[in-house]
C-alpha cells in the first residue's frame, strides 16, 4: 500500500470558508479513490488546513486499479440483426465492448430481447487517473465567492493558486490546472520562515516538515495551542480567566498558521460602558478575546492571538499597538453611547422613515408599521387563547400586549442611531439597552435586546413571550416582504437569509410553549392574502421539515411520513416523529407500514388507470368476510384514533393502529383487490382508500422503509 498527499497553496483564503472547504476537499478526494477502486479496505483519510493551503492525506492506496469486467447491455435484437446478419449497431456494441461480434450474447429484461456483452477493462495506473481526474474535483470545490486571475482564461477560484503538491509515496504527480502543475514543494510561515522551498520527499513527512517551517497544518492542533496559550497569559492575571467564545476560537484558528496569544490591557475609565458594547468592539472588531474576574465580571484586560513569534522586545511593541487602537474605539464608543442618550427612542421612530430597509418594501418606518400588526394579530389572539385555557393559566403564562406593541414600534429604533452605525453588530442590542436605561420596563427592553434571536441553531431563543412573538413577527414579516417581490431562495442562494429567518421561527415554536401554528404566523404576516399566505406557510413547512431531520435527527423516511401528514404544530410534529421512531421498531407496526404501502400503490395504480372510486363507497358490494371484518375494525379504530391524536397520546394512536395487523393480513391473504367485477373492485379500493385517509391523519406509513 502507498501513501497519496495532496495541497493546493493559496493567496490567503478568509478564515469563515477555510473549515468547509477543508471537508469538501477531503471528501472530494476520497470520494473520487472510492469511485476509481484506488482505495484500500484499511484506509485512513487526514485533512489539513491553515490560511494559505488546503491538504489531505490519504493513507492505504493502491498503485493500480484491479482489471474489471462491466456487464453491457446494448442495442434490440431486432435492430441488431437483419435476416441472422448483424448491423452496424451490432458491430458498434461490439466494438464499445472490446469483444467479437460473435461473442455478443442475447438477454432477456421485461423490455423485450437485448444484446448483451461482457466487456473487460485494464486497470489504470493512480498517476493516470489522479492527472486526469482531480483537476476536475478542483474546478468544483464550492466557494462562497470566486474570482479571476489569470487573464482570458477560465478557471476561478476563491484565491489564486501559488503551488501545488499531488506526491503517491515519492512519485511526483502530474496534476495541473489553472496554469500550475504540482511538484513535492511547498512553503512555511512567510515571517518565520521566509520564502525558501520545502522539499517533502514522502506524505509522511508533510506535517513534520511544514511544523519545522513554523506551520501548524493540523486545525485541532493550532486550536489547543492557542486554547493552552490563553489559558497561560491569563495567569499572569490574578484570580482572572478568559471568557470562552466558540465562535472567536474558530475564527483565529483559522487565520493563523503558528499562534501565539499577547495579553494586553485598556483603563477601568471604560468599564462603565455596557458589557456588550465592550465585548464587541474586542471580539467583532479586534478579534481579542475578553477577560473577566472571579464574579464573571469584566476586567480591564484583553487577549490577542498573533501569527507570529515575537520576541520580547517586539511583543511589548506590538502590546502597545493593539491597546492604542483598542483604546481608540472605545473612545468611539464611549463618545456615541453618550450622544445617542441626547434623543430618546420615542423620538427617533420618525427618523426611520429615513432608513431604508428595502427599496419596494420601503423603509424601516413601513417595515414597523408592518411588523406591529403582525404582533398584534398574534397578540391579541394568543392571550385570549392562553387566559382561557386552564393548562396555560396553571403554567403562569403572562402576556404584556402593551409592553409587546411598545417593543414592536422601539425595535428597530436604534439604527438611527450613531453606535449602531459604527457597530452593526450591536443592532437590537443598543435598542435594548436604550430602553431599559430610558425606563421603559425590563419587559419592553428585553424584548427588544433579544428579538433578533435565534441567527442560529446554536442560539438561545428570546427569553421572554414578548420577545418570542416580536422575533417571529419581524422575521414572519421580512420573509412575507420577500416573497410578495417573487425574492424566494433559490438552490444555494439566499441573500437576504429568508431560510434562516424560517429556521429561527421553526426554533422558537419548537422550543417554547407559545400555541402557534404555521398557518396562523403565514396569515398574520401575509394578512391572509392568497396565494402568498400559501406560499409562506409552504416555505415554513419546508424549514420545519429540515429542522426534523438535520436538527432533531429524525430519521428520513420517519419525517416524510410525518411531513406528508401536514402538521402545522411543530411541537405537534416532533411528538409525531418521536412516536413513530419507537413504534417503527414494533413487528406489528413494521408489518402494517408494508400493508399501508402497498394499499397506497393499489389504489394510486387504480387512479391511473382510470378507476372512479371514493373512500368507503358501496361497502355493501363487499362479500367475503375477512373484508366485512377490516370494513368494521378499521372504521371503529379510525375514531379511537383520531380521539388519540387530537390529545396528542401518538404512541397510543400508533399502537391502536397497529392492532389492525391480523385484519389487514386476513384480507390481503383471502381476497383479490383488483377484482374483475366492477363493483366489488370499486368497493375494495374505496375501503383501501378510506383507511388510509383516516389513518394518514396521523403520518402517512406508506413511506416507512420496511428491512427486506
């Protein structure tokens, strides 16, 4: 077996795209030895990334494919032969399969008779197949954003390509594309190490060597490194510790190729600004990690990660740089909070008729206006459902309609004002902050602080109802606007991230108790303006679908079967797939699934051809007893049923349904669906279909994929 490393040196690529393309390389290239029969049972694949490269390892290939044979299956037989002599077609399969005329042999597929052939292929060498294959799993690599760099020539990437290493143990590759052909050359750290060439003379020696040129290739390897550098800086610091930021640790990662971590410091005059504030400007803007004292408060000290290994002298240099500029946004940021207190929320509502949000919907004055009948649309209607019913009284629910309308018109506020403009990052969050320190009630402002949440999965949803329902209305409102303008997503696209707006709407129904369905958000967003309100609520129904699945981890077949059901609850929904992944484990269940499938098929062939039937019709044409009986059992359980689900009890609705097992096998073994009499087969059919219009209320079990 042999080593195969594979690197493509870049101009810095931006460290956000770095972690996907890493995995899409890696799998592209696996992928590509899988399908080309180069790749060993025993295997192992190793990616590496930093900001000028993309490598991968692969350890346990073959130096050539095994010869194969290919079953063929050519022309008809009758157009391959004309009284016994063979035509051109047959002579051409011949010819495309390697073989003589003679040695081409018939079959026979539901299709008629074919020409058949056993075509025997040499293997190809991996120098051969890697040269003319991966240039093109280059070309495909996904990128965000590409561009152009080689005048009148085609290829575009994220960066332009500065080397390329393609080594199978110590033979060099012949890879090439966009004008650069791989050798066994890469380079290290441009600082540390300079500009020599790097010789690697086997794959085994890529991590050492590159590591002796001052680079980390390894990712987890540079994240532990600058989690342990953080962990020592912060040391120096008396009962201090660094405040863990997944996201930020990622982002450094990825922009440095031998970390190293500066701690530095800014005055406590700057400690009475929001928490928020300061933690933004360090993390958003300086990439410094923020540190806090035993009490979890912050303390006036700052850490920064460096691509370098300065010395001494130049490390105090570079301390001092990075303070001066931190204090310099402070002092920004010191100077616009203060400013914006001049002018208080209520007055700044006009001013966002100045702002626009988007030049047909118009400006964030509008999208107010518009958001706050969403809001009370749903307000009002969902206080009125939560006061009168007992179980939302026991909870303690408390919904402030005047703290939510005052929320809705303060929500967007703060982008008139002069720290956002300077802090994007902050929107919502200032809005939030002005509020509360305007008197204008925790109830009011932490609605407003919090309504932009969830902008993902690993968010938290807003804390409060208030703050829940002005999140839904904003966002159910940006993806109504978008899609009334024909703006919907499209494939990979979504510029004005409709999906995941979608999926923060999804998350907040499925993690809270707020009693809302899709239908009802669709509705009050579109002010049930058809056919946009179906539009909407399609669109909703497809993002809960992949929240089920990629989320929740439903299972595929489970989730279709739940999804062709319809649901508009997403609670409702999670407990639907939660019941039926228990129950598709059940014999019974497995058994009455099949059943359901294949009575699907019956009745959905029987449409096709024609067949004019409804659900349960002309029962009295049916005539063999075991019939009569799934007539009577079906009928009797499809209302236990539906008494089930509407209480939400899923595993006893699944486990009376499956209690159907031993009537619907007695009548698939005794009678014969598609009867040759008119009204016995319309009548089977309608019994067919009655059962599954009553039980697919619950999911439709006809997608369940049954083992054997």
């Amino acid at each position: 077996m042999a080593d195969f490393l594979f690197e493509i040196g870049l101009e810095e690529v931006p460290a956000r795209m770095l972690p996907g393309a890493e995995a899409e390389l890696a799998k592209r290239v696996t992928d590509l030895l899988t399908r080309e029969r180069l790749l060993a049972d025993d295997a192992a694949t190793e990616s590496f990334s930093t900001p000028r490269r993309l490598a991968v390892l692969v350890k346990g290939v073959v130096a050539r494919q095994a010869d194969a044979e290919e079953e063929l299956l050519g022309p008809p037989v009758k157009a391959a032969y004309k009284d016994g002599v063979p035509t051109k077609a047959a002579e051409a399969f011949a010819e495309k399969a390697g073989v003589a005329v003679a040695d081409l042999r018939t079959v026979t597929n539901p299709k008629g008779e074919y020409l058949a052939a056993t075509a025997k292929r040499a293997g190809r060498s991996f120098a051969e197949v890697i040269a003319a294959e991966l240039p093109k799993e280059i070309a495909a690599l996904y990128w965000a954003k590409n561009m152009r760099w080689r005048p009148g020539q085609p290829e575009r990437f994220v960066r332009p390509l500065q080397w390329m290493i393609a080594l199978l143990d110590s033979e060099i590759i012949p890879v090439e594309w966009a004008g650069c052909k791989a050798a066994n050359v890469t380079y290290g750290h441009r600082v540390l190490f300079g500009y020599a060439p790097i010789t690697i003379a086997a794959p085994a020696d890529y991590a050492h060597a590159l590591y002796e040129a001052k680079v980390m290739v390894n990712v987890e390897h540079r994240r532990e490194t600058i989690r342990k550098a953080l962990d020592a800086a912060t040391r120096t610091v008396a009962d201090a510790r660094w405040r863990e930021d997944a996201p930020l640790l990622d982002k450094v990662t990825h922009l440095t190729e031998w970390p190293s971590v500066i701690l530095g410091n800014f005055e406590e005059e700057f400690l009475p600004l929001p928490e928020e504030v300061l933690v933004t400007v360090m993390r958003d803007h300086q990439n410094y990690f923020a540190v806090e004292d035993a009490a979890s408060k912050l303390a006036p000290h700052f850490l920064a990660v460096l691509n370098t290994e300065p010395s001494a002298k130049a490390e105090g240099i570079i301390c001092h740089g990075n303070e001066r500029v931190l204090r310099a946004r402070f002092n920004d940021a010191r100077f616009f909070y203060e400013f914006d207190q001049r002018v208080p929320l209520l007055q700044r509502v006009e001013l966002l008729k100045n702002v626009t949000f988007q030049k047909e919907l118009g400006s964030y004055y509008q999208k107010m206006e518009r958001t706050g009948a969403v809001v009370l649309a749903l307000g009002q209607d969902l206080r009125e459902r939560m006061y009168a019913s007992p179980s939302t009284r026991d909870k303690g629910f408390s919904l402030k309609l005047d703290a939510l309308t005052a929320a809705a018109t303060l929500a967007k506020v703060d982008l008139t004002t002069e720290l956002v403009k300077e802090f994007t990052e902050l929107q919502g969050i200032i809005g939030g902050l002005y509020a509360k320190a305007q008197g204008m009630g925790d109830a009011v402002s932490r609605a407003i602080y919090e309504h932009y949440l969830p902008a993902s999965m690993e968010d938290a949803i807003p804390s409060t109802i208030e703050g829940q329902l002005l999140s839904i209305a904003d966002k159910a409102d940006t993806i109504s606007g978008m899609f009334s303008l024909g703006l919907q997503p499209t494939g990979s696209k979504d510029p004005f991230g409709l999906r995941r707006a979608a999926n923060g709407i999804v998350k907040i129904l499925a993690e809270s108790d707020l009693p809302l369905t899709l239908s009802e958000i669709s509705t009050a967003a579109t002010n049930n303006e058809e056919p946009l309100c179906a539009s909407v609520n399609s669109f909703l129904s497809d993002r809960l679908e992949w929240y089920l699945r990629e989320v929740r981890g439903g299972a595929y077949d489970v989730v279709n079967a739940v999804m062709a059901a319809q649901p508009d609850d997403v609670r409702d929904a999670m407990a639907r797939v939660d019941a039926v992944e228990v129950a598709r484990h059940s014999a019974d269940f497995a058994a009455i699934a099949a059943a359901f499938k294949r009575m699907k098929n019956l009745v959905e062939q029987a449409k096709a051809k024609g067949e004019v039937f409804g659900p349960g019709s002309n029962n009295e044409f049916l005539t063999e007893p075991v019939e009569r009986t799934l007539a009577e059992e079906s009928g009797r359980r499809a209302a236990w049923v539906e008494g089930l689900r509407k209480d939400g009890d899923y595993a006893g609705a699944l486990a009376t349904i499956a209690e159907l097992r031993p009537f619907v096998d007695a009548f698939f073994d005794k009678v014969m669906v598609m009867a040759p009499e008119q009204k016995l087969r319309e009548a089977r059919l309608g019994l067919l279909h009655r059962i599954l219009l009553d039980y697919g209320k619950v999911a439709d079990f006809s997608e369940i994929v049954i083992a054997g």
